[in-house]
C-alpha cells in the first residue's frame, strides 16, 4: 500500500514536472513562429471590387511590428482575417496614389483607432500623403469629435503622422528593419516608388505598379525575394472588350505594367532567390483563362528560380 505522503510527493513532483515542461513547451511554439513574414493581404490589381482576390496590399511582419505596403480596399480586413491586432500596425507605406494603392488608407488608420490605437502609426508615401492625411481627417471631423468627446477615444489625427517622400532614398530605419524607397516609371505617374525592406532574415522588395524597368534589378539585386507586378498579355484583349474605354486601357496597361516575360528579365538580372508574383492583371478566376501555369510559364522563359504566384492570405516565411 502507498503511504498518503508518498501521493503527497507524487502530487507534488507531477506539478513541478508540469510548471517546467510547460514553458519549454511554450518557448519551443515561439521558436517555431518565423521572426519575419511576408502577407500577401490582397494580390488582384486595378480599383475593381468583386467577390475574388481582394485589392493590392502586403504587410511585412518582422518581431511582431506590422508593416503594411498599400492600402487597396479590404485592407483592414484582410489584416484581421490574417490575425494581425490592428492596434499593433505602427507603419504605412504607399506606393504611389492610384486608387487600389491608397483608397483604404485613412480608413485602414482609423479601424486601428476604433479599435484601441494608441500609439502612432507613421506613414510614408509620394507628395500628396500629408495633404491626404490632413483631409481625411477634415472629410471625418463630426465623427472623430463625437467619439473622442462621447467614448472618451484618444485623437486619432494624433496617431497617424505622415511624410512625403520626394526622392530615393532610406525612408525609415529601425533597429529591425531598414526602408528605402526607388522610383520606377508607372506612366503616368511620376511619383511611383519600389520598397525595399531589410530585414534581420532577408531583404525584400515591392516593385510597386511599373513599366519594365531594368534599373530595378539594380535596386533588387541579390535580395532574398522580390514583390513583383505581373501583367498577363494573352488576356489583355479579352479583359478590354469588357470596358467602354477599351482601347485607352489597353495602351495604358501595356504602357506601364510589366510583361511575365519582362518579369522574368527583372528577377534574373537582379538573381533573387525567389520571385513572387502579385497585383496581377488580370486576376486569375476573373473569368479571362489567368493560370498559375500561364503565368509561370511567361515567367520561365527568361529566368529558372523559384517562382511563386501569390494568392490572398498568403504567407512568406524569411528567411525562404
């Protein structure tokens, strides 16, 4: 028969033995969990909103600090959807002021506060983001006033401190993370600029929208992954006939979009380790035959690395 101290000391050992494995327990989880990642938040380019892949956005998460690139709309969603506490959001880069870049990007800072923001979120993009920025806050001041004054809210117009970015350069550089911006050509805008972020488990960079531009893989060179837009060309045709402005379009997108093929240059010129394609024209399930396998295959013919097609929700773990 076992003496009542010996289950005593049983009892006692057994909860000693829980209290430690539980924590290497828990450090082993956390260790798991990728210090950087890339979320591909909304993958689908152009200003169109429908029921498939949301509009162009991406955050880069790198010890839990978000850093969110473009605002199309769902953006604010699809960060949730993905498990980022909008609160946590502390940066905002836009790439240039199309629509389906910046059309959720005061309202994307604003969910933050409705939903407890209390430290800034800084945000960078070309000439024209602090005047937006003084405007959303003008366009939304009954709201903003009401509820600071009615729920006792912090003022948001506070918490969202925005900078122009004028010319090339490092925009922001934190003990994480270095930014720096490069202008590339998206006719006809002007003030239109790549991101590279480096990080402390690679480099990426965003290509914004862009014509083909060879300087790029200059700007890319040897990072661990490159961000880059895609326009499929055997659908264009099809994709116009949809529009009354068929023929403006058309000279539009092949005007100041890149080719798979052109895509492909980019990436072997620049030999990335591994090349994502998103804000793709036209989306794949829009009805126009976009494949993965179509898209991989333009790709393929000027470069052999790693090729993903990126999809909504999508994850990147650094270092890949």
């Amino acid at each position: 028969m076992i003496d009542r101290r010996d289950i005593l000391k049983l009892a006692v050992a057994g909860a000693a033995t829980s209290l430690v494995s539980a924590p290497r327990a828990f450090a082993q989880d956390a260790a798991k969990k990728p210090r950087t990642r890339i979320i591909f938040l909304g993958t689908k380019g152009g200003p169109r909103v429908g029921a498939g892949a949301s509009n162009p956005a991406n955050a880069v998460i790198v010890n839990g600090v978000p850093y969110v690139v473009d605002c199309g709309n769902g953006v604010t969603r699809q960060l949730a959807s993905a498990g980022v506490a909008l609160p946590s959001v502390k940066y905002i880069f836009i790439s240039h002021h199309h629509s389906d870049h910046n059309l959720e990007y005061g309202n994307l800072a604003y969910n933050a506060w409705a939903a407890g923001l209390s430290t800034p979120i800084h945000s960078f993009g070309p000439k024209g983001i602090e005047e937006m920025t003084k405007i959303y806050w003008e366009l939304n001041k009954f709201d903003v006033e009401t509820r600071i004054a009615d729920e006792g809210r912090p003022d948001p117009r506070k918490l969202l401190v925005a900078k122009d970015i004028t010319d090339d350069g490092v925009v922001l550089k934190t003990d994480d993370v270095t930014v720096t911006a490069f202008r590339t050509p998206h006719p006809p805008i002007v003030d239109n600029f790549a991101y590279k972020f480096e990080t402390p488990d690679g480099t990426v960079v965003f290509s914004s929208d862009t014509a083909y531009n060879p300087k790029l893989a200059e700007f890319a060179k040897g990072v661990d992954v490159l961000v880059h837009e895609v326009l499929y060309l055997p659908a264009v045709d099809k994709l116009v006939l949809r529009t009354k402005n068929g023929a403006t379009l058309k000279k539009h997108l092949l005007d100041s979009h890149t080719s798979a093929e052109d895509v492909g240059r980019i990436a072997a010129a620049a030999g990335v380790k591994t090349l994502v394609l998103s804000h793709i024209v036209p989306p794949p399930g829009d009805g126009l035959d976009v494949t993965e396998e179509g898209l991989i295959a333009g790709v393929r013919q000027n470069f052999s690395g790693k090729v993903i097609v990126a999809k909504d929700l999508m994850e990147l773990a650094l270092p890949v």
